[in-house]
C-alpha cells in the first residue's frame, strides 16, 4: 500500500487495459471490478478518495422506500439486491439497521404498512428483516424521544447502514491487493487521443510533487459523478450537458436528541422530501435535502434555508427541539442527477438510476446512481466496454468478494470496529511504541497510532484526509477535529518527512476547511 510504488508503474509507461478517471464510490468500483477480473487497471483522482459525493451520503445502504413511491421499482429492486451483497461482503462497515416510521393519522399506518410490505417483498432472499405495524405504544418504546401527541403507531422495517468513505478506501485497498495502481491527488489534465481520433489515454498531475505522466490504455472511463461534463467537454468542448448537481445536506447533533438503536424515518415532510435520523459513530446523523445548484464544488456549503428545513423538521417529531446551537457539525453533499430537460424541474422526480454513454470517440461515461448500487454500476460499465469490443470478455467476479478488512463477525461494542481486520495493524503499532496509544482529544476514541496507520496503509496525505475520511471526527464534531489536527499534522509531516512550514501551512487550510462544517 505504498503510494510511491504505484506512481512508478505509472512512470513506467505501462500498457493499461482500463483507465478510470475518478476516485468516488464509482470509479472505485470499477477498479475493483476491473482489477479482480484480471484487467490491468489505472484509477486516478484528482483530490482524496471519497473526497466529494461519496464521503457525504445519509450513511444508509438502502432499496429507496422514495423510489417506490416514485414507481421506480427496477432500482428499487437492484438496490435491495445489492444491499444484501454489501452488509455480507464488508460486515466491518455495514450493519442490519431498524427504522421506525411514526404515524400521526390512520391512513398512513394503513398506507405504510401496506408500502412497506412492497419494499420487503422486492428485497427477495435478501431481506433484512420482515416491515411490521406497531403499536402508539410500542413506536414509543422504539423512539423514546419522538414526540407523542396525536401518534397513532408506527411501521418498522429494515435497510442498511455503513460508513461511506472507509468503504471507499477498503474498496481501493481490494483493487490494489488485486493488481490495480490506484492513485489518490493525481489530476486529470487532458485526454489522449490515437490518429482515428479516438481517446486512448489520459495526462495527469501529481498534485503533490507537480510531475506530469502520460498513461495509454484501451478505455478510458469517465466515472467523475458532478465532474463529469468537464471531462466530457475535455474529449468535446461543445458537449452538451449530462449533470445538474443536486445538493444534499445533513447534521450532526448529540445522541441525547433520540436515544436508543433505532433510526427516524420521515416519508413525507411540509415539502414532500424524506428525512432521517440515523445514528452513527455514537450520533445522530439528520438530513437530508434536495436542492439544485448550479455548479460543482469539492466543498459545496449549507444554505441557509437547508439548516432551517431540517432543524424545523425534526423539531416537529422530537421531543428534544434541535437548534443551531446544538449542531455539532454541517455537511454538504452534490449528487450527480441527470440535467433536468424543463425547467423547474424537481429533483425528486429525477431517476437516481446510472446511464452509460459511450462517446464517438470511444470514452464510456457513467453517471447517476446511488452508493448502494455502485457494485452493479461498475459492472455494467465493464460489461458495456465488453460488448463495445473494447476489452476481451471476462467475468465480473465481485458479488461474492469479500472487501478489504472483512471479519465475519465485529465487535460492535468495540468503537474502532470500521477496521475490521486491520485492527490487529493498528494494535501492533502501539506495541511497538506504546506513546502512540495516546488519544488525539480526550473524548473520542481516535489515537496517535490511527494517524500512522493512516499515512502508512491507507494513503493519508492530509490533515482532513485522516480526520475527515480515515476516522469521521470532521463529520461527528468540528470543534474537537480541530483540536485534533495540531497532533494530527505533526505525524503526517514526521511520517512523510515533511517540513515545520508546510504544518503551518495544512493547519490554516484545515482551519479554513473546517468552516464549512460549522454553522456560523
């Protein structure tokens, strides 16, 4: 797992057989894929893995109760397909997760109940759990915290939930172990083209040391969620428009708001959206939005009226009333969703289904979907780049891989159990220098020895890369992330023989990052 290894088998010149451009949920997927299926296989990305879209979902592995109601029952039902694949194939970052939809009138308990018997019957053998009605009673006993005037019951059911951007890494950790060069802060600056006009490879950037390489390949796969248009307009600058990004926001608040295991579904709020209380990492994940924007960014920010819908929303089902106050931490997703073709369309409406587009000039795009379904995605992308005679056939292999750091059964109980294997890598560090055993801030789990780990084994540039994305303090609780970094920079700079300036200098870039998951 040596970040300067893989650089030289792109300096090397090799012969590549799949070029992915693109470092999220997606173009991971189709390392692995590509990787395991015996292509060789070059991944590259322009900042951090996971560091966009795919660091920021509602952290649930889910069919997509909404898309149901929407009658988009295909990806409904691969969704649920795939669900079951992942909480089997990563158990150390996924879980079997209960969620409870409270009932203010009769009809809903009829309509849901009914709805969600749906939902388990497209699931298939690999249900999670059969949805049942329950009593006013009960649902109270479900979620002690919700609020209980005029309740009427509620309907529980089950879907997934996992931690987004180690999932990300673990899965570029299995793509490396199966023969893939995969390459975090290398930027894609233009594409290569053979004398038919058709691209055949790509230039890219060390972001870190400014070295440029070329790499030739017999595809090329756009797989870079909202970026995608820019990549496309690099092959063609008069391409239309593929994406419009949709903004999704969450919040993090104290565990206190909803006590208990069990996670808050809302199926229709004031606006007709689906909010969520979900736990996680001991707290209380809240979102999410849906809101057009015009343009990518790597740091989209909350708007204004996103905090006010969700902190009003959930105060109208808690007991326990959220105020900005109480907001530990902001995050802002963008989702790819394809570009609207009226105006005023709502996001809503938009399918989360992915599309495959395979330019004139032989480059395969692939873009929408959902973390959940990004397995099937990159199979069918390599399927597609098979039956365009791109590559030779082979067979995806992935339904039944284990990913990196599979245990079949973790600790939950213990907190650093999102390791799963790797546990017994960081524990062995502190053995060898039991100064490395000392906690970061005094009142969440997160140790020296995990920053080592970070730069050594998961390929751990930055500050935010270790506490944003290694371990989710950045996402759980801004205030104590930054009372971390100071720690955090001095081993990176240690372990990558870095210089006292260039701590000064990550210390005000993470100070300034950290804003934008503060509500100010």
């Amino acid at each position: 797992m040596n970040r300067l290894q893989l650089i030289q088998n792109l300096a090397a010149g090799t012969q590549w057989d799949v070029i992915i451009i693109g470092g999220g949920a997606t173009g991971l997927g189709i390392a692995m894929d590509a990787a395991t299926r015996g292509y060789k296989t070059l991944l590259v990305e322009q900042a951090d893995y996971a560091k966009g879209t795919s660091s920021k979902a509602t952290k649930l592995v889910h069919g997509g109760v909404r898309y149901m109601a929407q009658g988009d029952l295909g990806l409904v039902r691969e969704a649920c397909h795939e669900r079951g694949l992942l909480l089997k194939n990563a158990p150390h970052l996924t879980k079997n997760e209960t969620f409870v939809i409270p009932n203010y009138s009769w009809f809903n308990n009829v309509k849901y109940t009914i709805g969600l018997k749906f939902y388990d019957l497209l699931a298939g053998k690999l249900s999670l759990g059969a949805s049942k009605y329950i009593s006013k009673k009960k649902t109270i006993e479900a979620l002690p915290s919700i609020r209980q005037e005029g309740l009427k019951g509620g309907v529980v059911y089950h879907d997934g939930q996992f931690d987004d951007s180690r999932l990300a890494l673990n899965i570029a950790q299995t793509a490396i172990e199966n023969g893939a060069t995969v390459l975090n802060y290398m930027k894609v600056e233009g594409l290569l083209k053979d004398d038919k006009k058709k691209v055949n490879g790509i230039k890219v950037k060390d972001i870190e040391t400014g070295n440029s390489y070329e790499a030739i390949g017999k595809i090329v796969i756009n797989a870079t969620g909202v970026y995608v248009d820019n990549i496309l307009k690099m092959d063609k600058p008069e391409a239309p428009h593929l994406v419009r990004p949709s903004q999704g926001v969450h919040i993090t608040l104290d565990r206190s708001f909803m006590g208990g295991e069990n996670a808050l579904m809302i199926p229709e709020t004031d606006d007709g959206r689906v909010l969520f209380a979900v736990p996680w990492h001991n707290k209380l994940i809240v979102g999410t939005t849906d809101t057009l924007v015009d343009h990518a960014e790597l740091e989209p920010r909350a708007l204004e009226t996103e905090i006010e819908f969700i902190l009003s929303t959930a105060g109208k089902y808690l007991v326990k009333k959220p105020m900005r106050s109480d907001v530990l931490a902001v995050f802002a997703g963008l989702r790819p969703l394809a570009a609207p073709k009226a105006e005023g369309a709502k996001t809503k409406e938009i399918s989360r289904s992915h599309k495959i587009i395979v330019s004139d000039s032989g480059m395969i795009t692939i873009t929408g979907g959902k973390w959940t379904t990004f397995r099937r995605m990159a199979q069918d992308t390599l399927d597609k780049a098979i039956e365009k005679n791109f590559l030779p056939a082979k067979k995806c292999v992935t339904e039944e891989l284990h990913i990196h750091g599979y245990v079949p059964e973790p600790d939950r109980a213990d907190p650093l159990h999102f390791y799963g294997a790797d546990i017994a890598g960081v524990q062995k560090l502190i053995n060898e220098n039991p100064a490395l055993q000392e906690r970061l801030v005094p009142e969440y789990p997160y140790t020296k020895a995990m920053v080592v780990w970070a730069v050594r084994n998961e390929f751990a540039r930055r500050v935010e890369d270790v506490v944003g994305r290694r371990f989710r303090l950045l996402f759980l609780d801004v205030h104590a992330a930054l009372a971390a970094a100071p720690a955090v920079a001095e081993i990176i700079a240690e372990e990558l023989k870095l210089d006292q300036a260039w701590v000064t200098q990550e210390l005000q870039d993470f100070s300034t990052l950290a804003k934008t998951y503060t509500l100010v």
